[in-house]
C-alpha cells in the first residue's frame, strides 16, 4: 500500500519555523516577474495539441490523496497560501465601505495574536492583490496607497465578455487611468469553441496593448465554457502567445470554475511555454475555492508540475474571498487546538 508523502514547505527552513513563517522577504513579493512579450501565433502548435482526458483525470486524484502536510508545515504553507490570495468582491452589492473593510483586511489578513503565536509578527504578510470592479478601483487605490498591495480590475465586460470591442478596450485603459495595476480580463469563449484562434489571439493582442506597460494583464479563459480541455490547453497557448502575463481559469460566475484537471493542463501550458520562450507565466485558478485544504492542493500542484519559483505571488494567485477565513480557523487550531467560529476572523 502506498503511503502519503509528506510535505514540508517549499523553501528550506530558517530559524525555528518553516521559511514562510520565518522573516523571508520573500513572502512580500509583489514585483512582477519580467513581462511576456508574447510571441507570433502559432497555428500548427495550436491546433497539434492533443489531451488524454482520463490520464489527466488520474494525475489530479493524485493531488489530494497521496500528498500531506502537516503541524508546523501546514501552517507556513497557509502563509504562503494568503500572500498569494487575490482578496476580491465582485458583487452587485458592493460599496465603497465593502471595499475599504476589505483593503483593511488585505493589509493584515490574520489576527496580530495568531501571527505572533506562530512567530510571524515581524515579516508583514499581506494578500497579493485586491480584486475590484472597476468602479471601486479609486477608493482601492487610495485605501492601500503605500502598502505594496495592487489592486486587480476585472475588466473587458466582466463576466460574460460580450461587450463590443471598443468597449471593452476603454475599460482597460480606464482602469489602468485611475490606478489598477492588473487587470483580468474575459475572453471572447465562442473564439475557442469555434477554433477562431487568430480572432482569440488578436483580442488578447489587442487587450494586452491597452494594459501598456504600467499593469500586467490576467487572461480569463472562463474554462467552465470551453467544452474540452483541448479546448483549454489551446486557448491557454493563444493567449501566452498574445502576451497575456498570467491565465486564469474561470471568472467564478461560471456553473464549474477551478478544478484540479483543468489546472493540470493550464499549469502543463505554461511549462511548455517556458521551455520554449524563455517567459514565465503565472497561474491563477479561481472561482470555488473556499476551503484551506483546497488551497494546499492548489499549492502542491503548483510545486509539482512549475516548481518552486511559481509558488509566490508574482507567478501564483488563488481568486478567493471566503477563503482566507477557512485559513484564519486553521491557524487557530493549530495554535490553540481548537476550531472557533467563524465570527472570530471575518473576512470584512
């Protein structure tokens, strides 16, 4: 019978706790890695990719079964997990006082008690970005003006992309105008289910030209939509190849937003495009991910399939908002062996 195989944290331990608990300035990364260019489409590379859905399927079942982490090494893997959250609210009741609790909360998203019990007072942790309609990205911006934290516009008709093109163009410069860092944009889903590459690339192309040089671009392939995951592997290449600076999968408006077998095949796009380019991509999935235990596979699948340098917030991010409670209660435990309720850490 096989045995689980322990994890410990991603980098080496330093002092007396795991690296992420330790004083790592690297834990408050939010320099972007060096900008994908992108490259020229190619068509033959993109219509060749073929997916074994079942041996995909197996290789995700393998994430939460056969790895662990556990006691101090789980706590330094939600660290890291949180400083790699997009904190967002994308709902049609937000107001400006939601989104100032809510940069307040990305600022110091765990309890000063907690962080001090796990020796974690001095290294700052905060979220890696904030992630706001457009509308709020002012008071955004202001709120966590001098914090190192970016705000995140969804953009280009959020969540359905159907906006005209003009529009959707605008938005983005709009954004970027009033502040916005990075901006997530939808794709077009009838492009990649129609094979319209050409057409998917020149309007990430054109996205990415609105973005300029000042925010980085998170391409939305909304996999739920895309039918097949050829469908993703191929509309993941597009969009690297038109420049996008991370892939994320899903909106999380969708009726399936991130699972496992569809962050197999983007997380193996992305590796391929390094091998060949030279340009790293983030990874960002989103949408579903509510629980701690989630967040630790997304990590291990992260470690496995890119390695260590994806596993910081300049190349990973987890699009969440209930998550970061789930997180809090664990590391209660942890500290204190009991479970509280989940008043005690609210996310707002």
């Amino acid at each position: 019978m096989e045995t689980k195989r322990r994890y410990e944290h991603p980098t080496p331990a330093a002092g007396t706790m795991p690296a992420a608990v330790a004083p790592d300035r690297a834990l408050r990364m939010f320099t972007q890695p060096e900008r994908n260019p992108g490259t020229p489409l190619d068509l033959d590379l993109v219509r060749a990719l073929r997916i074994n859905r079942s041996a995909v399927e197996r290789r995700a079942a393998t994430i939460p079964t056969r790895r662990t982490v556990k006691k101090e090494w789980q706590a330094a893997w939600l660290l890291r997990a949180i400083t790699c959250m997009d904190l967002t609210t994308l709902q049609g009741d937000d107001t400006p006082t939601n989104v100032l609790r809510l940069c307040a909360k990305a600022k110091s998203p765990v309890r000063p008690d907690l962080l001090a019990a796990l020796g974690a007072s001095d290294i700052g942790i905060t979220v890696g970005a904030v992630c706001v309609y457009h509308a709020f990205v002012p008071v955004a911006v202001e709120a966590l003006q001098g914090s190192g934290i970016p705000v995140a516009a969804v953009s280009t008709g959020f969540p359905a992309g159907l906006n005209p093109l003009p529009q959707r163009i605008d938005e983005i410069r709009a954004s970027v105008a009033a502040g916005a860092r990075e901006i997530d944009v939808v794709i077009t889903r009838a492009h990649a289910l129609a094979g319209a590459w050409e057409a998917l690339y020149d309007e990430v192309r054109a996205f990415r030209e609105a973005c300029g040089g000042g925010a980085h671009m998170k391409v939305i392939l909304g996999t739920g939509d895309l039918a097949t995951l050829v469908n993703v592997a191929r509309a993941s290449q597009v969009a690297m190849m038109a420049g996008a600076d991370f892939i994320k999968t899903s909106t999380g408006k969708e009726s399936v937003n991130a699972t496992l077998p569809v962050g197999v095949v983007m997380t193996r796009q992305i590796r391929d495009y390094a091998e060949r380019t030279g340009h790293a991509v983030g990874f960002k999935p989103a949408g579903g991910i509510r629980k701690a235990k989630q967040a630790l596979e997304w990590l291990i699948l992260m470690k496995e399939e890119l390695g260590e340098r994806w596993l910081r917030a300049n190349l990973f991010r987890l699009g969440a908002s209930a998550l970061l409670t789930d997180i809090e209660r664990q590391l209660e435990h942890f500290v204190t062996g009991r479970y509280s309720a989940a008043h005690r850490q609210p996310m707002v």
